[in-house]
C-alpha cells in the first residue's frame, strides 16, 4: 500500500486506538489519534486527511456528526465508521450520508486493510479528478480572450475565420498583450485541437540548439547525441507548432523552416532520410519583421511565407474599456482559499482605467494577483494597487482635466466623496506642475492662501500654520 497517507482516528477507547493506529501505521499512514468528538472537529479545521476513521460512539456526540463535518470541510476525504454490534441501520445511514464504508466491532484487520486501501483508491481519483478539472478550466481560460472592445472583437472575428483553415498565422504585438492566448485560441477553434500543441520560444533557446529542437536529430550527429532524437516538427505531426519569438530565428535556419513550410519535409541533424510532416504554424513576435528584413537578420521570403495571416493585437491602452472585464477575470482568477473573490474600489478601478499599462494583460494580471495576496479584506482600495500604477493614473487624470479645460471631463469616476475627488486633483495638479504651489493654484483657479489651507488640511504640510 502507498505509504504517507495522513489518517484522522477517532476512537475513546485507548486500547482499541492504539491497536488500530498500530496497524495503521505498519501501513505506512501517519496517524493523528483523537478520543472526542470535539477533539477531531478542531483537527478537521486545522489540517487535511487523506482518511477519517470515527468510532460511532464517542463520548460527547457521535460519529455522524464528525462525519458530516468532515463532509463539509474536506468533501474529497473518505470517512470509513466503525460501528458496534447490531448496529447496521446506523451504517447505512452513515453511507447514506456520505461515508465511504463501515467496519463493525469487533474489527476485522484483514478488512481495515482492505477499507483503507479502496478509501485511498478513490481518495487519489477524487484528487486526480480535481486537477483535471483545474487543467481544464486553465486551459479554457488560456482560450478565452476577454474583452468585447470594437479592437479585440475583430481579433476574435479573424481568429473564427482563420482558426478552421490551416493557414498559417502571425501574431504580432507588444509583449504581454496576449499574442499566446491568441494561439491557443486558434488551435482550440482548429480541426487539430485534439492533436498535438507545442509551443516553442526560440528566444528562450540557445541558438545553437535551435535546429536540433525543432528538427531533432541522429545518433552522433554531434558530440553528445548518444542516440537519435525527434524535434518539434516531427512530434507535432498532424498538430499545430507555436514559434514563439520567431524574430530571434538564427538566419541559417530560416532557410530550413522554409523548405519545411514549402514542401512539408526535412531531414534531422545529421541524417539524410528526409522525413515528411503535416504541421500547422503560427508564430509570434513584437519585432519589426519588415525592418528586421531590411537589415538582413530575417529572410524576406520566409517573412511572406509566414505572413499569410497577419493578426496584429493590440495594446491594452488602445482598448482602455475592456479593463473592467479584465481585472474581474482575475480577481476571479486570484479568489481567496476559500473561494471568496475580492472586489475592487470605485477609486481602485478607476485608477487601473487611468493608466496606460506599457506591460499590457501581463502587467495588470500581475497588479490584480499582488493587491489579492495583500489586501486582507474583500474589497481592494488604491493602497493594495502597485503604487507606480496609482502615481501614474493620477497624473493621467490631472492632465486630462487640464486638457479638457476644466474639471466634469470625462473621467471624474462615480463613487467618492466630492472631498476625495477635489483632493486627488489638487495633488493630481501640484504633481503634474512639479510642486510649484503658485501655479497651481492659478491652474485651480483658487487663492495661494486657500491652496495652503487645504494642503494642511490633507495633512501635505506637516507643521504649517
Ligand atoms: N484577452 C485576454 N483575456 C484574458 N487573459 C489574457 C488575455 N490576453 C492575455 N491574457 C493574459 O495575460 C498574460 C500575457 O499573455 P500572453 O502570454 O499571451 O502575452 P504575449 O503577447 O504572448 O506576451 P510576450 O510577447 O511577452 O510573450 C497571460 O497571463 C495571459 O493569460
Ligand atoms: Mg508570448
């Protein structure tokens, strides 16, 4: 049996539990004995089990009750009861209730065995059963573009159009702005969804390694090729290739992945058998692949052979509206162990609009999973916000007022007190001109004095009179 299991036994009888967690323990289980009821409650919200053996009877209450418990906290923990004699209607109401098995007084060892292990059994497939699930949802996730701004529907629309054909696709954009997600939007969308996916950063690979990666290679091919091994190109048969960061291709190679996009054949490093391959590509990059050709680092011909479909996505800041939707799928993303999902201030949510995110998707995914981790409360206010992300929407926000002549522009966000917002502007202002009080309160159209006034109020000037 697999050891390392952690099993909860509760039992009053010292003698009775200490035989049972004798046993338990040759099994290789670690094992935590309690003798109450109450004592196995504070053991179930402290820690996880793989197993929990309640006694029906336990002095202050009974073994349905840690066994309805421990189905609250740990739905994914098998329960086994024992029971005493003559008591089979109580066990079938324990299985009722969702206990995996019962063992009756007197106990059987042969039988604790034989319930402990099919208790572990299914405890593994519950486990493996839930990271599947997690998989899954990651990988929709992964497929899923968010957004509805008239800039990333029309990716989508391109994406449902191309995704079925097996054209080959480039993906350009500033980093971060989900060129991946993209990718494996199209494969999920494509007749080769079930087929194999690999994705592969050139960047992220020596550059005299990449040939031998994407082609594979012979035995002896070169120092260190013991034996003969397939790349990407042959493994993905059928499939679809992801080259990520194709701008950082070495120039000899091109002309390899050309012969391979033409004529769907190649030979490995060191062989002479040219082998045939059915693969789908899209590449990515957030070079300039004109340019790059116009200064001899990438093949012209190669760059119209990929550039069959040009799907070029686009900044965040470009699309400022799909910022809401965005931080909710990751505030979702980055909910709490408990499951709760925090929410984001008024004031929060306006100052991740404001700013113009030079990192993109990545970039706000990072703030949103940051504020989740140290913001205590459900509700995420300006403090828990990247404080760079704060500085930099208040200044956007004093210059669009300025811009727009007087405050009532367009951003003033809902939700604060007018105090907030007039205090957020003046600082807003006071930053944006450098801290020279007088030209500020000439922009603000107030008084020196008054400006004085209300910075000491906002407690800026410590100690002033
Ligand atoms: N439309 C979207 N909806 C949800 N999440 C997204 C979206 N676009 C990007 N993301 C998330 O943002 C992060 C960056 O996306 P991705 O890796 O696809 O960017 P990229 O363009 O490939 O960046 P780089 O050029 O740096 O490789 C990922 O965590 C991704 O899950
Ligand atoms: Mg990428």
């Amino acid at each position: 049996m697999e050891s390392g299991h952690i099993v909860l036994l509760v039992e009053d009888h010292e003698t009775t539990r200490l035989t049972l967690a004798d046993v338990m323990a040759r099994e290789g289980c670690k094992v935590k004995g309690a003798a109450t009821a109450s004592e196995a409650m504070k053991a179930l919200r402290e820690e996880e089990f793989d197993l929990v053996v309640p006694d029906l009877k336990l002095p202050d209450g009974d073994g349905l009750t840690v066994l309805d418990e421990c189905r609250r906290l740990s739905p994914h923990t098998p329960v086994v009861l024992i029971t005493g004699h003559g008591s089979e209607e109580v066990a079938v109401q324990a299985m009722k209730r969702g206990a995996q098995d019962y063992l009756p007084k007197p106990l059987d060892l042969n039988r604790l065995r034989a319930v402990m292990e099919a208790a572990f059994r299914v405890r593994a497939l519950h486990l493996e059963n839930l990271s599947l699930q997690q998989e899954l949802s990651r990988r929709k996730a992964e497929t899923d573009l968010i957004g509805s701004s008239p800039a990333i529907e029309k990716v989508r629309q391109v994406i449902r159009q191309v995704a079925p054909t097996n054209a080959t696709v480039l993906l350009t954009g500033e980093t971060g702005v989900g060129k991946e997600v993209a990718a494996g939007s199209i494969v999920a969308q494509s007749e080769r969804s079930m087929k194999p996916f690999r994705k592969i950063n050139i960047a992220a690979m020596p550059r005299e390694l990449v040939e031998a990666e994407l082609f594979g290679y012979e035995r002896g091919a070169f120092t260190g090729a013991f034996k003969m091994k397939k790349g990407h190109f042959e493994v993905a048969d059928g499939g679809t290739l992801f080259l990520d960061e194709i701008g950082e291709m070495p120039l000899e190679i091109q002309v390899k992945l050309l012969r391979v996009l033409q004529e769907q054949a190649f030979e490995r490093v060191g062989g002479t058998q040219t082998i045939r391959t059915d693969v789908r590509l899209i590449c990515s990059t957030n070079r300039d692949l004109e340019k790059a050709c116009k200064e001899g680092l990438f093949r012209e011909d190669l760059y119209y052979r990929i550039n069959v479909i040009h799907i070029h996505m686009p900044p965040l800041r470009e699309r400022k509206e799909d910022i809401p939707a965005l931080a909710r799928h990751f505030l979702l993303q980055f909910r709490g162990p408990g499951g709760q999902v925090k929410e984001l201030t008024p004031r929060a949510m306006s100052a991740l609009t404001a700013y113009d995110w030079p990192g993109n998707i990545r970039q706000l995914r990072n703030v949103i999973e940051r504020a989740c981790l140290l913001c205590p409360g459900p509700e995420i206010d300006v403090a828990y916000i990247d404080e760079k992300v704060v500085r930099a929407a208040g200044q956007a926000l004093a210059r669009s007022v300025m811009e727009d002549g007087a405050p009532g522009g367009p951003v003033i966000p809902v939700g604060r007190t007018l105090e907030e917002v007039e205090r957020e502007y003046i600082l807003a202002t006071l930053r944006e001109l450098g801290g020279n009080k007088t030209r500020a309160a000439k922009q603000l159209g107030i008084g020196l004095k008054t400006l004085y006034r209300k910075l000491e109020k906002y407690g800026e000037i410590p100690g002033a009179v």
